[in-house]
C-alpha cells in the first residue's frame, strides 16, 4: 500500500536532462557596440556614432569598445569620408575595424586590372566618385587609366589604413568577422577568404561555432539573432538603415539610425 500511496506522490523519472544552453556574455566591466557594414554612408554612420555616445552614457561607467565590421567603402556615396572618420575614431583609442570584402577588392585594385573590374562593377565606381574622380573622366577612360588616376587619388594614409585593419576580433563569447566561419574549422584557423567573402556554407550551418559570432556582410531587413550568430548588416547604402548590436555582461541590444529615400519630384 505504501508503494502505492509513494507512486501517487513522486514525479516519474524524467530521465536524462539536457543542460540549457550556456549564456554568451562579454567580460565584467566592459561594453561593446558592433556596427555592421557602412558602405560610404557618412550621413548614417554620423547619427549612429551619435545614438551610441548618447546610449553609452545613459549606462553605467564601464570600459567601452566599438567594432566596425568592414564594408566601410563602395555602393554609398561618401566613401572617402567614412575612411577618414575611422581614422579618427581609430586613432582617438577604443575601436577596432575589421577587413571586408569591399576593404579586399579596393586593395587588390591598386595592382591587379582584373580586380579593378570587379571592384568597379560592385560599388567601386562610387567609392572613386567619391574621392574625386569626376564621371566624365570615368567614362572616357581606360581600366589602365582608372588604375592610374585610382592610384593618384587615393591617399596613401588611406592605403595603410585599410591595409592595417584586422580579420578577426575575439571578446568574451563573441566573435566578430565580416562575413563568417567557415563550420567546423577552428578560428585561429580561418582563412581569410571565408572570414571576408563565407556566405551559404555559414549561415545554413545549424550548430554552434564555439563563440557567437557577429558578422555583416548578408543584408537582412532586421538583425537576424540565431544561437550560433548574429548579422547586423541591414543594407544601409540601399535601405537607409544602419544597425549596431550593443553588449554587456549577457545582455544585448541594438540602435539604428535611419534616414528616408528622398521621394522623386513630380514632373
């Protein structure tokens, strides 16, 4: 009987249990705000550089990080300005920029003609605009003579700025890339092909990467927030919208700035 009356009382066994799955966080005393890819929008990356001093002071002292995520340049229309403001955040101490693919191509233009080709047909031609190339000059001129005006126009200091940016940043439980891991490879072990240029392989990966990684690279409407990852490049140079990812401790949260198409005029 009492057996009986002990079966009524006692939950079944459930067996084995899964472990809930382990909190990312960043490490005491420090924040970090990630911004996805900028892609010549000075006008964006202003007012989300304002939103951020603003949220970081509402919050308490702290030490403070900001990470840009590469595609700095191309398809915008100021990417010379985005460049040097960079410099400047760079050089006033606490933020880091990593290396994109458009960061690559730009490079890879200064000695290679068939990069220049791509680079032009992928938002290069915006990014020479924008460092003074007039447009009747590109279209009159060889892909020599591009190379050559490109070479003349963009300044050096600017040259050893994208040449100096990082591939990989690691804080806390987070990683933050351009583009991705490659699944199943170590991070140590990247290359830096699949850190700047990774898409399909890396975001139909299911699993987790040994670190959340943060990452642009892939336009999303909205921050798309997965266990394994997290994109933040919300197509600024095209949708108008640039997004920043904030953390601390396991606590995350984004700001965005925001400016409308201007509507054409009725004829």
């Amino acid at each position: 009987m009492f057996s009986k009356l002990r079966s009524l009382f006692t939950a079944p066994d459930p067996g084995p249990q899964t472990p809930p799955e382990p909190v990312a966080s960043v490490p005491a005393g420090q924040r970090v705000y990630a911004i996805g890819d900028i892609h010549g929008r000075l006008d964006l990356f202003e007012q989300l550089l304002q939103r951020i001093k603003a949220d970081d002071a509402a919050r308490p002292s702290a030490e403070t990080t900001l990470i840009l995520l590469g595609d700095l340049v191309d398809r915008g229309p100021d990417s010379r300005g985005v460049v040097s403001r960079a410099m400047e955040l760079v050089a006033g101490g606490s933020v880091r920029v990593l290396a994109g693919n458009h960061e690559e191509m730009m490079l890879g233009s200064l000695s290679s003609e068939e990069t220049l080709r791509h680079f032009l047909r992928h938002g290069g031609r915006e990014t020479l605009f924008s460092y003074g190339l007039q447009p009747e000059d590109y279209r009159r001129s060889t892909i020599e003579e591009l190379q050559q005006r490109m070479a003349a126009l963009v300044p050096a200091e600017h040259v050893e700025f994208l040449q100096s940016l990082e591939d990989r940043i690691v804080i806390g439980d987070y990683a933050f890339v351009h583009a991705g891991v490659r699944p199943g490879v170590a991070l140590d072990a990247q290359s830096l092909s699949d850190l700047r240029w990774i898409r399909r392989e890396f975001l139909d990966h299911p699993g987790p990467h040994g670190h959340v990684i943060v990452h642009g690279h892939t336009i999303v409407p909205d921050p798309v927030v997965l266990p394994g990852r997290i994109g933040i490049d919300t197509g600024a140079f095209a949708s108008g919208k640039l997004t920043a990812l904030g953390m601390e401790g396991s606590e995350r949260w984004f700001l965005s700035a925001f400016i409308a198409a201007e509507a054409d005029e009725a004829p």
